[in-house]
C-alpha cells in the first residue's frame, strides 16, 4: 500500500510538473504580447485591448448562456463594445459620451426584444437580456476601454506597465503563498482554493512591484497605490469572476489559453485593478 500511494504521489506531482510548465509557457507569451502593445503605441495597445475585451465579452455571454431561463442578444453587446472601445481611442473621449452609447446599448436590446415579442406571439425576456448584455458591458468592455483610455496620459506606458506588473505579481504571490503557507479558507464557497496567506503574500507582491516600477520608471511615489489596488481589489476582481462560474457551474470560462483556460480566466484581475486606476487618476489625482 505504501509503494502504491507513493506511485499515485509521484503521477500527481509529473501532473502538477506539466501543468505549471504550460501555465509558465503561456504566461510568458501573453506578458510579452501585452507588454510589447503597450510600449509600442497607443493603436496597437488599443487593437490588442479591444480583442482580448471582446473575446472575454464572449466568454462571459457563454457562461451567462448555461443560466437556465436567460436568452440573450450577444450581437447588441458586441456591437456596442466595438463602439465603446473605438469611442476610447478618440482624443475627445468624455464620459458622458461613453455614458450615452452604454445607454443606447439597452436600448439596442430593448429595440431586439420589441421584434422578438412580436414575431414570437408574446414571449420575450427584456429585462433578463438587457441585465446580462448590460452587466457584460460594464463588467468587461468599460475597464478595458479605461486601460486603452490610460495610455492617453504622459506617463501613460509607464502606469499601465506597472498595472500588469502588479496585478501578475499579486497573481504569482497569492499562488506560491498559499501553495506554501496556506491554512485558513479565504472564501472556501467561492474559491475552495485560496487562503488567507495567499491573499495576504498577494498583496506584498503588489506591492514590492509598484516599488519597484516607482524605482526603475522614476514615477511618483504616489504610484505606490497602484500595488495597493492591484494587491486587494484584483484579488476581489478574481474571486467575482469565480464566482460567476460557480453560479453557471462551469470550471472555466473557455479554453482558449493552455494551463489557463479562457482569455476571461486569465485577465479577470486586471478588470478592477484597471478601472479604479483610470478613476482615481482621473477624479481624484
């Protein structure tokens, strides 16, 4: 019984081997694409941003698909996506022109369900189809369209650069944090996997490398809360997309990134960590 339990230990640990080397393949390939759209230019990093937003788009409809009772009209949230982050690249981008094409939006879902109703003798789901095109919108293409928003600024390569280090150093923290020194459940309903350790080594992550991005880029000190919001609210950001997936009882968004599974799984903590960048820059700075 012995030899077989180390037999078994041994196949899970090859296993575990594999799955790492393929998930570090895959990281090193996306950093690469992403970092190198950022420092090239604002299109390219707007081409980039808009097709990993649309393609997570996609992915969440998916997931939101399995919920029984719920038909959506992803075309409208595409469309309207398409046009919020084309809006963004715009140097009179305001907010409260983004604000009105989010309203045509329901109102573009609003405008299918009047059709559908009508061919289809009285059925309908105006207010299901409009939340889960909605939420989609907001939940996805709105971060996204503040991250190509944020190259605008002076230093705008340099803040985005830090954002994707500290929200990937979070990442790699709160994994060989809670791999090590993991105990306490963090929200074992959720995400049975993290820990209280993990979220806490993910935090100083974050933070050591807005320290570091603040040493090498020579920003502001005051860049120093970039790690803070990277190191907690993409924690949060994480956890909401599990959630998601628990909710429409899938493991993972897609399959289209190898040891990681969708292109929603793999950026789902740079969504916050984005958008509340944009708006304290923005508001509050």
């Amino acid at each position: 019984m012995p030899e077989g339990i180390d037999v078994m230990a041994g196949l899970k640990n090859n296993a575990d081997k594999k799955e790492f080397q393929l998930r570090t393949f895959s990281s090193i390939f996306i950093v690469l694409i992403v970092l190198g759209a950022i420092h090239y230019g604002k299109f390219a990093w707007a081409v980039t941003a808009s097709v990993i937003a649309l393609v997570s788009l996609s992915e969440y409809y998916r997931l939101l698909a399995h919920i029984k009772g719920i038909k959506l009209s992803p075309g409208v949230g595409y469309i309207f996506s398409l046009i919020f982050l084309i809006a963004a690249t715009s140097e009179n981008a305001q907010a409260i022109v983004l604000a009105m094409i989010l309203s045509l939006c329901v109102f573009g879902v609003f405008t299918v369900e009047i059709f559908k109703r009508q061919i289809f003798r009285g059925i309908s789901g105006a207010v299901h189809n409009a939340g889960g095109i909605i939420s989609g919108v907001l939940y996805i293409t709105v971060p996204w369209t503040c991250m190509i928003m944020l190259r605008d600024y002076i230093i705008g390569r340099e803040i985005l650069m830090t954002l994707f280090f500290c929200t990937w150093a979070c990442d790699v923290g709160a994994y060989i944090g809670g791999k090590a020194f993991g105990s306490v459940k963090l929200c074992e309903f959720v995400s049975p996997g993290k820990t209280v350790q993990g979220f806490v080594a993910g935090i100083i992550g974050s933070l050591l490398a807005s320290a570091a991005a603040i040493y090498f880029f020579s920003l502001p000190r005051e860049m120093i809360y970039i790690g803070f919001i990277c190191g907690i609210a993409g924690q949060v950001g994480d956890l909401a997309e599990s959630l998601i997936k628990r909710e429409t009882g899938q493991k993972d968004s897609g399959n289209l990134i190898p040891g990681h599974g969708g292109m929603l799984d793999r950026f789902d903590s740079i969504l916050f960590n984005g958008l509340l960048t944009y708006l304290i820059l923005r508001i509050v700075l």
